[in-house]
C-alpha cells in the first residue's frame, strides 16, 4: 500500500509540475512574442466582425411569384373578321362574322390546326368561287383576322365571224381564233347574217354552245 501511496503521489506531482511548466512557458512566450498573439486575436476578432456584417448585409430572400400569363383563346366576343382577296386583281372585301361556334375556345396553334383542315377539304360552294388557300394573320383574344385567297375564273366573252363562208369563233380580243365551225353562214337568217358579219358577241361558253347546238349540221 505504501508503494502504491508514493506511486500516486509522484504522478500527481509529476502532472502538477508538467502543467506549471507549460503554463510558465506560453506567458514567458506572450511576453516575449506579444504582437504573435495579438495579431491572432485582431484576426479572430476581425473574421467575426466580417461574418457579422456579411449576415446583417443580406438581404432577406424574397418569393417572388411569377404571374403565369394565360395563353389567350378565341371568345364568343372575339371580333372575328374575313378578308376576301382576289388574286387577279388584288382587290380585297373585309366583312365581320360571327365566331363559329366551333372556334371558341381555341388557341393560336388550335385555330391554325382548324384553318389547315379547312384548306385540305374547303367546302364547295367556296371552290365554285375559285378558292385557293386559307390563312391565319392576326390572333388575339379581342381580335382575330383570317385571310382567304381566291383565283375566280373570269368568264371570257366570244366573237361570231366569218371566215372562208363558214363561222369562227373568236376569243374576246377579236385576235386569237378560239375554234372553227362547220356553220355555213348562208344556212343562217339574214339578221344574224348581218350581225355575224359585224361579229357578234357571246358572253359566255354556255351561250356560245348553246349556239354551236342550235346551228351545226
């Protein structure tokens, strides 16, 4: 027991002097190398000073909630407007409609889907106006504007001539010969002789057929 006394008490003397000594050692060296342990604190201090006025510098995070905008569609008070252009002379007639129930609700690329099926099968009373092709120009909720495109075939007028003694037809420009007949023009009535000989206009294929039916042999 005894040995195991002097044990203890050397190791506890041991650890009491080594703590002195080292406790010695670091205030013999702050007061020798002062600036070393100044300048550790300047920076400790400075770094927290830093942190600090970086944190109060924040701004606080805002939630900014964007406003999604609503793809605009074609409403019953949509202003729905044709044009009609004439591709031969270029004139164009703009009339309002009507939205077609059909259309409301769509949007842009909905309508334009819906105006390329009327293209591929217009209907035909439009294709007995000439109609060529259909178009989308202007979309909006307020207004939408669509274009259609016609060729109609102008109804070329005829001349009634004579030619060898038999009757010719002439195109409208009384140059271009449009097709001989076998009409002689002897077998025909004095005043249409006459006017014949003048030459006489036809308005249309359908009179001037009617007139090769009548008078052919």
């Amino acid at each position: 027991m005894k040995v195991v006394r002097r044990v203890s008490l050397f190791l506890v003397l041991s650890v009491f002097l080594l703590g002195t000594g080292g406790y010695t050692a670091l205030k013999a060296e702050q007061f020798f190398y002062p600036n070393k342990y100044q300048d550790k604190e300047r920076q400790n201090r400075a770094e927290i000073k830093e942190d600090t006025v970086s944190d109060l510098s924040k701004p606080e995070e805002q939630i900014i909630e964007t406003a999604v905008e609503k793809v605009p569609v074609v409403t019953a008070d949509t202003t729905y407007l044709i044009e009609e252009i004439n591709l031969l002379d270029g004139t164009i007639q703009e009339r309002q409609e009507e939205v077609p129930v059909k259309y409301i609700g769509l949007d842009r690329d909905s309508l334009i889907r819906e105006l390329e099926s009327y293209d591929k099968n217009p209907p035909l009373t439009e294709l007995e106006m000439g109609f060529e092709t259909i178009e989308l120009t202007a979309f909006s909720k307020d207004r939408v504007v669509i274009c259609k495109y016609y060729k109609e075939d102008v109804q070329q007028g005829y001349y009634l001539m004579v030619a060898d003694h038999f009757v010719v037809v002439y195109e409208e420009d009384k140059r271009h010969l449009h097709m001989n007949t076998d009409i002689l023009l002897e077998n025909l009535s004095d005043a249409l002789k006459a006017e014949i000989i003048q030459g006489k206009f036809i308005e249309n294929e359908e009179e001037l057929y009617n007139f090769l039916e009548s008078y052919s042999s």
